[in-house]
C-alpha cells in the first residue's frame, strides 16, 4: 500500500474543494486580458511538444472545441522519451537501457490516450510523431541537408523508432519535420494552432514553435491559420509552485509588456476535467506534480512576440531587448560553479545597413575562459526550400570568434566584429544569409554543453 504525506493529502483536499464547491461562474471571473473566442467554423489543431504539454497549455481549450463539437487534432511532437528522473520515479529502479526507455516512451503515449478519453478525444484525433525528446532543438541548429540524422540521448536512436507513430522510420532531421508538420496542416487544415511558445525554456518547445513558423511560411497560400503559442516552463514562474484556490495565471513579468496576451476562462468543472486528465499523465504527475498543479487555474494565456519590420531608411537599430531580469537573477536550476561562471544577456539590437544585417549584444560581463556566447541568425525565402538556407552561427569565447553555416566552419573573415569586453557589433552580409525575406535568431551564453542565459527567437522581416 502506498501512503501519502501530509502535504499532499492537504493539496488534494484543498484540488477536490476548489473543483466540487466553486460557485463561481465563468461570467463572473475577472478579465486580465482579451478572452479568445472559437468561431462555428473553426477547426482547431493543438501542438504538443510532450505528453502532458497538451492538458497543461490548452486543456481548457480542448474542453471549449469539444462542448463546441469543432473539428480537433493534437499533434505529440515526441513520446516524452527522455525524462530519465520521472522514470526512475515511476519504475521504482534506474532505467537506463535503450530498449527499456522506448517502452517508457510507449507508457507515456498511453497516458496521453487516457488523458484524451477524460476530455472526450478520440484516439483517432491523437498523432505522436516520434521525434527525440530533449534533442529536436539539436535537430533545428545543426541536422539538415548532408548533415547525418541526430542520435536520442536515452534511445540511442536515428530515427522515429515507434510502431504507433505517424510515420515510422522517419530520420532526426529537420527536412523530416517539416514534411510530417505541413502535411498535417495540409490535410487538418486548421484554422486556430496552439503550439508551445519561443520564450519557452524547455528546447524541445522552442523547436516546435519554428518549425511550426516555417512550415505555416511554406504553406501560406494554402493555409490561413492563428497561431496561438502557450508557456510552460519558464524560470520561477508561475509562482508559488503547486495548487492555488482561484488561480488566475498571469505572464512572466519580463514578458509582460513585450507580448499582446489572450486568455481562455475555465469555469469549476472545466477546471476540475482538467485536474482529471493531467493526473492520467501519472509518470509525469508523480514527480512534478508541483509544477503541473500551477496549472490547474481559472484561465490558460496565449500570445506571441510582434514580428519586427526593419526598414532601410531608419538609422536606428532595433531592440530585441525583453526587459530582461537582472543579470544577478540566475536560474535557479545551476549548479553552484555554474552559477560562478554565469555571463547574462543584457541587450540585443538588429539593423540593416547597405547590403549587412547588424547584429550587437552585450553582456553582463565578460566571457569567461570555460564560457562561450552564440548567436544564430537563419534565413527564409520563399522560393528555396528552408533546409538548403543559410543557417548562420557566431561563436564567441575568449580565444575569438567562429562562423559557421549548418556546422560547417567558414572563413571568419565572412562577417566583421567589433568586439570589446562586454558588447559585440556584427556585421553579417545578406549574401552570406542567403538575401533572406525572414531571420529567425536568438543568442545564448553556456559553458560546456550547460545553458545559462539565453534570450527568446524572434522573427525579423527585411526590406526587399
């Protein structure tokens, strides 16, 4: 027999109060932002970049195009395959071996289908991809083209190893991705999608998010949907951790302003479907079920970043800045020698001057011997495939600096620094970037393979 402690016994109390004797409707909730709204002829596609993502972010969306009886397709970007902790937890043992995490993998798709069931989801309506979990941002940086496939961490695996999957065999790479996203919006198509948000600090969420972006790019003449990215992880927040009676979440204070937020309202039963369904994720909910509950609110947000529109004619480069924490905020995930070597992202500005993209950043020190600073910078066009652009990559440490075009070193010589110790002023040529129409980029300092601070992707249009 399993026993529980106090605290949580206290907190499924204080869940099952909050879901059985809240009388408060959803006319009398409080507005903090524009509520969205699905029309009669909407058909609605969630992106999940794991199991459990989809009841956390939309839950309450899936509950409102159900009662709606909209058309409705959740798409699982991977199986989860990857959370070795959450594992060990629900096994009661280590599990290591490859063929043992697969069928964690499978595990964790069951979930999702029990979770679906308590929403009244179909399991037709469910499509797992079977890309590797912690590794499809891997993916994004550097597999396209010649490079070779990407290798899972835990499944020591090339390609989508699941019989159940939407196409199994597909090689880890970026091409791959694309192709299973936009035929899927080819044949669903959407007219609202929900997917995981650029600010998102789990990679694999970060990854959904662009590859989502371009395949609507590829597709834009054939699909006009809304995107709607929602925030799952994200450092201390929301806050306090855990179960709050009447919860009304609220953006990250240094998102706040920079993103033009919607929200979708639970009233106490949809609420309380919600809770159901999250606690069907039961690998996930026995280990992180502080986290999971703070999501168990009156409300669900939804919102992007503007996209930015450069014009030749203004001399002033433009700020990507976040109105970023103080570099003495660090996150709380570091090791304390991580935390020692921690080099923020204090601000970021882009311009175009001539036939250059100007690119500069500073930092809230200087690099450090183990430290090293990146900055990405991929173009799109229109009339070329995404995986045969440029894919630029600036890498800074204390020796200098690097470029590289999908992995492959070219000649530094290619772009102009000026660097001094805290700022750097990039000068990339459009030649060099493929004479891009879009630049999708983002900056990030890390020691070793460990990120420490990073900045969110944003998307920056260019005059033509």
């Amino acid at each position: 027999m399993k026993f529980m402690n106090f605290s949580k016994i206290f907190m499924l109390f204080a869940i099952l109060l909050l879901i059985s004797g809240c009388k408060k409707t959803h006319q009398e909730q409080k507005h903090l932002f524009p509520e969205i709204n699905l029309d009669d002829n909407d058909r609605i596609l969630i992106l999940a970049p794991h199991p459990d993502d989809e009841v956390l972010g939309c839950g309450g969306i899936i509950e409102k195009a159900l009662e709606k009886k909209l058309p409705m397709s959740i798409v699982f970007f991977t199986y989860g395959d990857n959370n070795e902790w959450s594992f060990m937890v629900y096994r009661k043992r280590p599990v290591v071996l490859p063929k043992a995490v697969r069928k964690m993998g499978f595990i964790r798709h069951d979930e999702a289908v029990a979770a679906a069931k308590i929403f009244g989801v179909e399991s037709k309506d469910l499509i797992f991809l079977g890309y590797p979990d912690f590794r499809t941002l891997n993916i994004w940086y550097s597999h396209w083209g010649n490079s070779p496939p990407a290798r899972s961490m835990l499944t020591r695996v090339n390609r989508v190893p699941y019989s159940n999957a939407f196409r199994p065999g597909a090689m880890y790479k970026g091409e791959e991705i694309l192709k299973d996203i936009e035929t899927i919006i080819l044949k669903f198509k959407p007219t609202k999608i929900f997917v995981s948000h650029p600010a998102d600090h789990n990679p694999d969420h970060r990854a959904l998010y662009l590859f989502t972006r371009v395949a609507l790019w590829d597709l834009k003449e054939k699909i006009n949907a809304e995107l709607y990215p929602y925030i799952v992880h994200f450092p201390k927040w929301p806050r306090p951790r855990g179960f709050i009676t009447d919860r009304q979440i609220v953006p990250p204070n240094v998102l706040k302003d920079k993103i033009k937020w919607q929200e979708n309202l639970l009233d106490s039963v949809k609420v309380r479907v919600k809770y159901e369904a999250l606690k069907k994720h039961q690998s996930q909910f026995e280990v992180s079920s502080k986290l999971l509950l703070s999501f168990i609110a009156s409300n669900e947000l939804f919102g992007d970043f503007p996209v930015v529109m450069l014009d030749r004619k203004i001399d002033l480069p433009y700020s990507l800045n976040e109105s970023r924490m103080d570099s003495t905020n660090i996150p709380e995930e570091l090791t304390e020698e991580e935390t020692n070597l921690f080099v923020g992202i204090e601000s970021r500005y882009i311009s175009v001057e001539g036939e250059n993209l100007v690119f500069s950043i500073e930092t809230s020190r200087p690099l450090l011997e183990t430290v090293s600073l990146s900055i990405y910078l991929f173009g799109y066009r229109d009339d070329r495939s995404f995986g045969k652009m440029p894919k630029i990559h600036i890498l800074f440490s204390t020796e200098g600096y690097k470029v590289f075009d999908k992995g492959n070193l070219l000649a530094k010589q290619r772009v102009k620094v000026i660097s001094s110790r805290r700022e750097k002023k990039i000068w990339v040529p459009l030649e060099l970037l493929g004479y891009p129409q879009i630049i999708l980029t983002v900056a990030r300092t890390y020691t070793v393979k460990v990120p420490l601070d990073w900045v969110s992707w944003r998307i920056v249009e260019l005059p033509q």
